[in-house]
C-alpha cells in the first residue's frame, strides 16, 4: 500500500504516533521520524529499522518553523522525496475557559495547530515539486462536541479542521489531498498515566462500541489516506472515534 513511499510522522515517539510511523514501514515506506523527546524516539527508529525498512529521526519542535524547515530539508536530503506528511505532534495543558493562562492557551495552540501549518509549509513545496503528496492532520472528537476543561485542545482541533479544509482547496490543484483524522479515546501512554479512570470511564459508556481505541486502529485510516487508494479523497474529516459522540 505504501511501498517504498517516504513519509514524515511527528509526535512519533509513543502513543498514536510511534503506531503511525510502524504500520506505514510495515505497509513499505521509509520513515522521517521526529519528536521532542529522544529517548522514546529512539525506541521507534530501532523497531522500525528492525521491520526492514529505513528510517531517519531527529528531536524537532514543531512550533518552530526553522526547526520544521530543516528537519524536512534533510529528509529531501536523505531520502530524495517525500510523498506524506502525518502531522501529530501535540500536547495537553487543561484548564477551563476560566482559569487557563493565555500562555498555556498560546502554548497548546502552537504546536496543534501552529505545528502542522509550519510542517504543511515546509513540505508543500517538495510536493508540489513532485507533482503528487498526501498530508494527514490529527484531530480529535472534542474538535467538533468541545470537552470541559479543555478549552485549549479543543480550540487547537476545532480551528485544525479550518486548517486542513483550507489547505485542501489550495493545494489540491498540485494533486495534493488534506485530510483530517479525528480519534476517539485512544490507549497511549498519556491517557493511562493522566486521564483519571472515571473521566476515561465516561467517554467509554458514550462509545457504542464500548472500549477505547488502540493506537494501531487509529493508524490504519491514517495510512489509508496517506495511500494510493485515497487517491481522490481531499477535505475529508473522517471520525475515528468507535462511534462516540457520533
């Protein structure tokens, strides 16, 4: 499905993100890798390595543009091309509308959503350049229903369905497609560690299929969209989220 692709995973040191880059080697690409922390970074580039297939990793902030830029400029440099982009990189600081600083707020937003326009940015040219690319953003349900006392991370995903919407329209002339995932609750390391077992609970009784997601089940849409066979699938914001808040 994706043999001997080139895609680049932020955020691909745990969770959602680490399963992303994994089922994509193991569909047949090569993996630009990058995260803020190295040492589970590392853990990914080792498992990806030992599947077959290579992979490129480096820690890059997101939220920086300059690091973004060079980032995907040794990529190109690497690997000669780069046919998708999963933008997944992301994090939490929780708070009501109320009581959360605008710094956090600023903070939150800037990786969610400052985060992928920089890496939309700096990948887009080499698309264009190749006359073909898949970008796939990473949503989430609060996105589109909000969630208390997360006024930060649903604003950052609500305004990213903006985002990817946009860059549909503008770079879909360069067969470029956009396209948003929106998971549900998802078994990853900050879930379990953060998320208290009551409020994972609730959003469980409101899943029809009455469990979280497994990161894995989250990357197989990606890959999808990353694929071929979405060849005609743009703009799209496909809910991945076993029917929650449906």
């Amino acid at each position: 499905m994706l043999q001997d692709k080139v895609v680049l995973v932020t955020g691909a040191g745990q969770g959602i993100g680490r399963a992303i880059a994994l089922t994509a080697a193991k569909k047949g690409a090569d993996i630009a890798a990058c995260d803020l922390k190295p040492e589970t970074l590392e853990q990914t580039v080792l498992m990806i390595r030992n599947s077959g297939r290579r992979c490129l990793a480096g820690v890059c902030d997101v939220a920086d543009p300059a690091a973004v830029q060079d980032f995907v400029a040794w990529a190109r440099t690497e690997f000669g091309r780069l046919d998708g982009a999963v933008n997944n990189a992301g994090f939490d600081r929780p708070g009501t509308v109320q009581k959360i600083t605008v710094e956090d707020f600023k903070a939150v937003l800037g990786v969610h959503l400052v985060g992928a326009l920089n890496v939309i940015k700096a990948v887009s040219p080499l698309m264009i350049e190749q006359g073909a690319g898949r970008i796939v953003n990473l949503g989430s349900i609060y996105g589109k229903t909000g969630g208390k006392g997360e006024a930060a991370y649903s604003a950052a995903k609500a305004a990213l369905v903006g985002l990817t919407k946009t860059a549909a329209r503008e770079l879909g002339p360069h067969n470029i497609t956009v396209n948003l995932i929106q998971p549900g609750l998802t078994r990853t390391p900050t879930i379990e560690t953060f998320m208290a077992e009551k409020y994972r609970q609730l959003l469980i009784n409101d899943t029809p299929l009455g469990r979280m997601a497994e990161p894995e089940e989250i990357a197989g849409p990606v890959c999808f969209l990353l694929s071929d066979e979405a060849s005609y699938v743009t703009g799209a914001v496909l809910d991945v989220s076993g029917g929650c808040w449906m």
